[in-house]
C-alpha cells in the first residue's frame, strides 16, 4: 500500500476525495509559500512535509513559491536559504519555482479591476485612524468618508500611486466590503500601500506594493494550485480570500487549515527568531541551539530524522504543543542506526598504568556498531598512560557508584582490567590530577579469563595518540517548557537558558578523529551523538553535541504504559 493508502489525516482524505469526485480533475498541485523574510524553521519543516508529501503522493506537485511581497523585511539571502533548507529535507520543486512579485503586474490589474467594479476604493485615512475606525469584536467599525469616491476618481489616484507621484501613506486602496461584518477581515482591508523600497527582484518599479491578503489567494489562483494548505490562523482570512476570487471571477482554489507546530522549550515565529539574532543572543540563524533547518543541521540533525519526526506528529486541526523530547527521541532512533561508535573523553583524567611495560603500544579491536556488525571494526591503540572520564573516578564512592575508586577494579572497554592504587593532587587546591593503576595483562580485550567480573566499564583514550578537541554541549534555549511563561511586563528572552551552550576545550578524542569532516556524524560511547562542526580544522577539531543518549521521551512512553 501506499503511504497515501495508509495515512488517515483529514487533509488527506479531503484531497482522495477530490481526486474521487473529480473536482480538480485529478490534479493535484499544492505549493509551500515562505515568505522570504526569515531562515525556514521546523515548524516550516511540518509545512513542507505536508505540502511536498501531498504531491508526491498523489503523483501532483508541489511549488516553491516565494510570497515576497514585503519589501521592507526581505533579503535574497534568506530566498536562498530557504531554497537550500528545502532540498536539504529532500524534497524538489523542478520547474515550479516562483515569486508572488512575479505577479505584481496581474495583482495590480485585479485591482484596477476591483475598483471598476467599484469594489475598492483609494483612502487617505492614516493607518492609525483606520485601525479606530476598524471597530472591534463587539463594535461594528466606521466607514471611511473616502469610501465613496467615484470610481473615475479611484482610477485616477491608484495611477498616480502607481506612478510615484505621492509620499508614503499618503494613500491606500482598500477593498470595499463591510464595515460591520463580523469578521473582521472583511471590513474594508487594505490591499495596496505606497512604500519607496527597493524590492529584491523588481527593484524600483513598484512604489507600492500589495498587502499578503491580496496577493496570497489570488497567487494561488494564478499557479492553478488545487489545495491550498496553511495555518489555523488564516482561517479567518479565507473569506475574504474567497471575496476576492469571487469578485475577480478567477480560478478558485480550496484552502485548507491545519495546526500549526508548537514545540516545548522553542519558539517558532520567524519575528522571535530575527530578534534572537539581531540581539546576539545566539550565535546567528545557523546557531545548534535554534529551531531553525540550518541550525538542526549544524546541531547534526539528519533529513530523514526530521521527516521522520514531521510523520510521527501528523496533521490535526486542533492546536497542540510537541514535547520537544519526541523529536530528540526520534533524532536518536535514526542516529543510533547509523553512527559509528568512537571514544571521546569529556572532561578528561589521567590514568597512569604503572605495571605496563614502558614505551609499549598495541592495538584494541573495537566494533564500530553493535546494532550494525557491517559497519566492522577497527583497531585502537592502547598505552600505559590514558586518560578516563574524571567522572567515572571518586575518592569516596557513594553506594551505587561502581566505576573506578580506591582499591576497585574496573574494565577499560575492549580494553584490560585496572584497579586504581594511588591518587595523586595538586599540593596547592587538592584537585585530584592523576590517578595510579595496574593493570592486568590476563583480561585482554576487557574479559577475564577467571570468570572474575567487574561492576563498571569506563571508556578511555591513550594520552600519546590523543587527539586534542574541542566539543560544544548544548542544552535547550529557554529553561521552560513554555518560554511565554514570564513575570507582568517581562518577555519570552527571560527565559532564555544561560547554560544553553557549555563549550569544553580540552577533550581527548580517540586517533583518527582529526580526519572527521564538517557534518561527519558518531556516537562517543556514554556521551551521546556528536557531529563535527563547521568550524573545525585538522589542527583543532570542533565537536558539537546532537543529543545525548539518555532517553526521557521512552522513560515517559514506558511511564504512559505505551511501551
Ligand atoms: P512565522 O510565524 O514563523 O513568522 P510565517 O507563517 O510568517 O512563520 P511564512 O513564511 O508565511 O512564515 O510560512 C510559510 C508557510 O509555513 C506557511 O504556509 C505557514 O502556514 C507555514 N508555517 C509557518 N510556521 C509554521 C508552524 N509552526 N507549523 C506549521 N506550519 C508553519
Ligand atoms: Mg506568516
């Protein structure tokens, strides 16, 4: 069966039933429409699953259009990150790329046209004083006193906004609807406002440009898009949508609302997200710790674990927050399959092996994947002086603790049995700095040939054949579940998390590790899934942290009873 078979959400059984009744005659051609004003985020990623999905799916397709009618917040290079984040989840858009102001030509003659028919009419109330006039929820509003000039009148200045000939805000032209509808969309929205931008593609042959409203249906209509899917939130535009196309006698294409991703410990609004940036509370758009694709990715995100992740959520029509541990949760499903393990040392301790013959080196055989044996093995060179986890060391051990302390043995995986025998400290703080062991040599590869058994296995690197680098951990970027959750007067910046990014500068990684490149992807044994980062060099690798291994999505499913 097909996935289209399988899946039951809403949209999908409206567009099997057009496909059914023949309503678009069997086309179906959906279209992602990111206004290029931001860096796309994963809630963006839920879209363009959904929008690329349908059309591949029900063998249609999906355009990339850009509705970049907004001058004033727009910049190619978002347009081009927004290209490369899309091909980066997989999807493909051929032919189909377009640009709502590739329309403003079409967009200014049904206007013209909306006016002929005396349906709009050009204002010169002041934005502030159509917002009073605009009314409320339970007030109906007050019609402007321009709204009925005639419709010669109308023409004549709408050209002349066209031309150039009036400052900003002189004028606008708005639809001519009802000043007491309910919805308040519909009373009287302004289609067009004069703003002296240079505009990224028309440059400046356009001293006035239309509001998104007017341009987003009718681009649609324009593209011959069959099902039109967006946000709850324009729900409430949707009418007025339709009054246009009604009115334009246009092509009508079926719009669709689903709910929006919200995730925990996240905000997902493009406006948030610029004020992160521009603020440098993160280290720009592509910054691990930001929801956005290029920073997932940066962070070692995977494509399929975000596809993934967009899957498992579906698509509802009633709002709902995501625990942000489900998509960690489904992050480390696709890691584990594919990275190969390595041993990195953190926080790193030195081990001296006293009883190990001076100058001696050999090699461990190490398996690269427990879950993957055809991923092989590889070898790793072991000496008489490594270094461990300064964490998987205590003087005095609590109970439960049964790694390395006085007088224990341990197992260095793969690796020897050691028993620490001596502590050394710095005379000066007490910091232990080093710690005395033997070895034995009769538990090669980490098992003794007596049956004796040890409670702890640490991992460890050899100090000679160490690999100096540095690794990023990151934690989430705002402490609450609901970063809106702040003090009278405060914003959601206060719940930014000052321990978002911890940077540690001295790890030991094993040999080979400088050769990793940018994107390279493993698992550090104990320490989680780590991808090197587009900073690093050969000389000084850089590290981040994807994930950690704990699970605290499957430790609440098994608490729910669902595992
Ligand atoms: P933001 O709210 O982040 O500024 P936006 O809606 O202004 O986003 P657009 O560029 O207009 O950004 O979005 C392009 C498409 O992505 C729209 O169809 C929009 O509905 C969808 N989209 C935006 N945010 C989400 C989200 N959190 N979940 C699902 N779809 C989203
Ligand atoms: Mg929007």
């Amino acid at each position: 069966m097909t996935q289209a078979e399988t899946s039951v959400d809403f949209i999908r059984s409206i567009v099997a039933d057009d496909n059914r009744s023949g309503k678009f005659d069997g086309r179906v051609v959906t279209r992602f429409p990111p206004e290029p004003n931001g860096y796309l985020h994963i809630g963006h990623a839920k879209s363009i699953c959904l929008n690329f999905g349908l059309a591949a799916e029900y063998g249609g397709v999906c355009h990339l259009r850009f509705d970049d009618t907004n001058p004033t917040r727009e910049e190619v290079e978002y347009v081009r990150s927004i290209q490369e984040d899309v091909r980066w989840l997989g999807w493909g858009w051929g032919q189909n790329l377009f640009y709502a102001s590739d329309y403003f030509g079409q967009l200014y003659g049904y206007a013209v046209k909306l006016i002929e028919k005396g349906k709009a009419y050009v204002c010169d109330l002041t934005s502030d004083e159509i917002r009073e006039y605009r009314g409320t929820l339970t007030e109906p509003g007050k019609e402007s006193p321009y709204r009925n000039r005639s419709v010669v009148e109308n023409l004549d200045l709408f050209r002349r906004m066209r031309e150039g000939e009036f400052d900003e805000g002189a004028h606008v032209l708005r639809a001519k609807i009802d000043m007491a509808a309910p919805n308040l969309n519909l009373r009287d929205p302004v289609l067009y406002r004069i703003l002296k931008e240079t505009h990224h593609r028309t440059g400046d042959e356009w001293p006035i440009y239309p509001m998104y409203d007017f341009a987003h249906g009718q681009s649609d209509s324009i593209e011959g898009v069959t099902h039109s899917v967006c946000t709850l939130e324009f729900e409430d535009h949707r009418p007025l949508y339709d009054w246009f196309l009604d009115e334009l006698e246009i092509y009508h294409s079926q719009q669709i609302e689903f709910a929006r991703l919200n995730l925990t410990h996240t905000v997902l609004s493009k406006r948030r997200l610029v004020e992160l940036v521009d603020g440098g509370h993160v280290n720009g758009w592509d910054d691990p710790r930001m929801p956005t694709i290029s920073g997932l990715r940066r962070r070692g995100y995977t494509p399929e674990a975000v596809r993934e992740f967009c899957d498992r959520i579906g698509v509802a029509r009633r709002d709902n927050t995501v625990d942000i541990a489900l998509l960690e949760h489904t992050l480390r499903d696709d890691l584990n399959k594919r990275s190969p393990r390595v041993m990195g040392v953190l926080d790193p301790l030195k081990v001296v092996i006293e009883n190990y013959p001076e100058g001696k080196t050999e090699e461990i055989v190490s398996v690269n994947n427990p879950e993957d044996m055809s991923m092989g093995e590889r070898t790793i060179p072991f000496s008489g002086t490594v270094y461990i986890e300064k964490d998987d060391f205590r003087e005095e051990p609590p109970p439960k603790f049964y790694r390395l302390s006085p007088g224990r043995e341990i197992r260095l995986k793969d690796a020897y049995y050691i028993t620490c025998t001596g502590v050394v400290k710095d005379e000066a703080t007490g910091e232990i700095i080093e710690l005395r062991c033997t070895y034995d040599p009769e538990t090669h590869g980490g098992t003794s040939s007596d049956g004796r058994k040890v409670r702890g296995t640490s991992h460890w690197v050899s100090a000679e054949h160490a690999v100096d680098a540095e690794v990023r951990i990151y934690d989430h970027l705002f402490s609450k579940e609901d970063p809106d959750d702040v003090e009278d007067g405060g914003d959601f910046k206060d719940n930014l998390n000052p321990e978002s990014l911890v940077v540690l500068k001295s790890c030991k990684l094993e040999p080979g590790m400088d050769k990793a490149k940018p994107g390279d992807r493993f698992q550090f044994l104990r320490q989680g899934y780590f991808c090197v980062d587009p900073d690093s060099t050969p000389e000084a690798p850089v590290f981040n942290r994807t994930v950690a291994l704990r699970d605290t999505w499957s430790r609440m499913d098994k608490a729910r009873g669902r595992v």
